[in-house]
C-alpha cells in the first residue's frame, strides 16, 4: 500500500501521488480498504489498496489548506504515516540522506576531459538543470509509443534499455518497473530504492562520453566547422535533452513548454562556465 496519512480517520489513505517539480505543483490521491467486520466473525482489513482515485492538487507559492490531521508526537495512529510494506526503517533512512545531498557529486577534477570538454563541470551544469537524484518527471509517450517517466537527475527515461537492467539487478526491481509502465505514481523515495545516485552517476558519464564523440563530428551552422569550445557544450546540451537526432539549435519545446532546446543549449552553457569557475579549472 502506498505511503500516507489518515487526517480523516481510517476509512481512508491520502497520498501525495504526483509531484511535478518543473512546474511546482502536487497532486494528492484516496486509497481505500476493504474490512470484513461482524458480530460472528473479524477477518480484519485489507491494506489501502484500492485506488488512486484523485483527490485535491497544490501548486507551490499558493496558500492552500493541505490536511494531514494530528502530527503532534501524541497522536493516535491512524493519523500518523504508514511505511510501504517491504521498506525498512534503514532503507528509508538511507533514502531521505540521498534526498539532502547536492544536486550532483563531482570529483572536481578537471584533468578528465573529452574533446576538450571537462566531463565534471558539464555533468553538474547538466544536473543544475534537470533536478535533483530523487526526481520523478511527468508521464509521457514517444512517437514511437515507448511511454515513461523521467528519473533522476538527469530524468533518464524509463523505457531505456540501460535504465531497465539497472532497476531489474535490484531485488524488487522488476515489480518497481511493471509499476512504473503501467503509469502509476511513484515517489522520489521509492525510486531511489532501485535507482540510486550511484547508478546515475555512472550511467551519465557514459552518456556524456558518447554525447561529445558524436556532436565534435558534427558540423556547426554558424561557422560551417566542426562543433568546438562554448558551440559544443550547447550542442551537447541539446542532444541530451531532445534526443541524439534532434535539429540543431531546434526551437521545439520540452513537455512542460518552458524551455526550447536550444535556450536549453544556452542554459548549460551559462551554468558548464560557472561550474569551471567554481571548479577553478
């Protein structure tokens, strides 16, 4: 059953069921139980697991009422949070340190390069961007009809094949994905179960290797050379976050229409120059 509150007592579960950080809004979702109860016989009550049937949504910066009932240290409990069944005490408490950490874990070390590039600074202008190690992105479905979420800080989709094989290696893991591909809602926390910020990481620095061997062959509009330099982070930049065939400085938007690939381009440009400061390289 999904983690929740009873601020309404124990007829029912509220859930936070679908944070969107880009565009700062959360949607929250009732969960009901089945109980079989009579003056003969008790046989208990199932888990909160009929739903989500949507409830109220928020928007960040808006002064609405959110009801979570007695969060005092003596409150009864059905008013306090559950925990999944199958999360310990340990992973949970692992999971929320995850959650505290920067946005990305480079070494600092700008002596690891590719064509001329410091791999370190590019993945954290790239991550300052896309969100945080417990990001969940929106639902959303290709040309193709592979449907997914974004996950993580760099909002690696789904339906990758890579992504796949890390998730499934995970005790669990294949349950978490069969979740995730029929479109239910998953929280940050729960990802990160399966999806950890080392596997990101990883996954990433070859992302961002392969991203750079393909852009520096390909030829920049402007100049009519090959991509160097500022030119090659945007371009980069761009095929990480429309894909490797998308066109070059492309005024397409993402899902959420705030950004084109190329602003997108220029944004982790303006970010890879701050991070070589900060880095000192």
């Amino acid at each position: 059953e999904p983690t929740g509150r009873h601020p309404f007592g124990e007829a029912f579960k509220v859930a936070v069921w679908d944070v969107e950080e880009t565009t700062g809004t959360v949607d929250t979702a009732l969960f009901f139980r089945i109980c079989a109860r009579n003056a003969f016989v008790d046989l208990g009550c199932t888990p909160y697991y009929l739903g989500p049937i949507p409830w109220m949504s928020y928007r960040e910066g808006v002064l609405d009422k959110m009801f979570l009932g007695a969060v005092d240290s003596s409150s009864s409990n059905s008013s306090s949070p559950s925990t999944p069944t199958g999360v310990s005490n340990t992973a949970s408490e692992s999971t929320f340190a995850q959650k505290k950490t920067t946005v990305t874990q480079t070494t600092n070390n700008c002596q690891k390069s590719a064509h001329g590039v410091v791999l370190d600074a590019l993945s954290e202008a790239l991550s300052g961007i896309a969100g945080n190690y417990d990001s969940v992105g929106k639902w959303t479905c290709d040309e193709a009809g592979n449907c997914g979420r974004g996950l993580g800080s760099h909002q690696f989709i789904s339906y990758r094949d890579d992504v796949r094989k890390l998730i499934s290696s995970k005790p669990g893991g294949k349950e978490y994905l069969a979740k995730v591909d029929r479109g239910a809602g998953i929280s940050g926390e729960e990802m990160l179960l399966y999806f950890p910020a080392a596997d990101q990481d990883a996954l990433f620095q070859q992302d961002l290797t392969a991203l750079l061997d393909q852009a520096a062959k390909q030829t920049d509009p402007t100049t009519e050379q090959l991509f160097t330099g500022k030119r090659l982070v945007e371009r980069v930049a761009q095929m990480h976050f429309g894909g490797l065939a998308i066109p070059i400085d492309s005024e397409v938007s993402d899902v959420y229409e705030k950004l084109t690939v190329k602003g997108y381009g220029k944004k982790a440009t303006d970010f890879y120059q701050e991070s070589l400061t900060s880095m000192s390289c």
